[in-house]
C-alpha cells in the first residue's frame, strides 16, 4: 500500500464507520496522545523504565500505526498529500545535509552507550 492509498483508506474508513473528522484541534490531541503512547513502551522496552502490570503485552508497532493513523486524518483534513510532502522533506534534507552528519563527530566517533551487537 502506498501513502496515498493509506490516506484514501484512511479517508474511507472514517467515512463509513467514523461518521467524520474529528476536528483538527482533537486530532492534533488524539496525535500527542498516541506518540505519548508510542513513547512510553520505547522508554520502557529500551530505556532504564520496566513496564507496569498489565502493560507488558503492549504493542509498539500498533502505537506507531495509531500514530501513522492521526497523522493520515490531519493530512486529509488539511489538504497534506504524505507523498508529495515527504519527497519534498528528503530533497531539503539531502540538500541542506549533504555533508553535514558525516562531518559530525558525535556521528562519525564510535557510541560508547550504543549496545553491542
């Protein structure tokens, strides 16, 4: 599935079973939310955090989907089409950081913190 297939999907399925949008505000919210959700189970999975009773089975890829999904409904809402705006995203990056982390040392040097392998 493309991104433009996913936000047609998207737009689909809020159509049929969501009745509409929420409004832009809510889902900025809703959005917070579910990146907050995302960033408990990281902290959790790969930081000093151990996860509380009845957290251990949640789903990290099912957080980022949540996300993936708000993402898609401000995109629709706003008028954003994710693939036309992501390759732009990358052609500024490649642009403005064509040598920019390469001359990095804190990239560039090994990570003492990094785990290994």
């Amino acid at each position: 599935m493309t991104i433009k297939e996913a936000q047609e999907t998207v737009d689909q399925w809020i159509k049929k079973y969501g009745v509409r949008y929420y409004s832009e505000l809510t889902n900025m919210v809703i959005l917070t939310e579910e990146v907050g959700e995302m960033a408990r189970i990281i902290s959790r999975t790969y930081g000093e955090q151990s996860f509380k009773k009845g957290e251990e089975n949640a789903s990290l890829s099912d957080e980022m989907a949540d996300v993936f999904w708000v993402l898609m409904c401000l995109a629709n809402q706003t008028g954003v089409d994710l693939t036309e705006a992501l390759k732009k995203n990358i052609e500024k990056k490649t642009k403005r950081d064509a040598t920019r982390h390469w001359e990095n040392e804190k990239l560039t040097k090994p990570n003492p913190e990094a785990p290994s392998k």
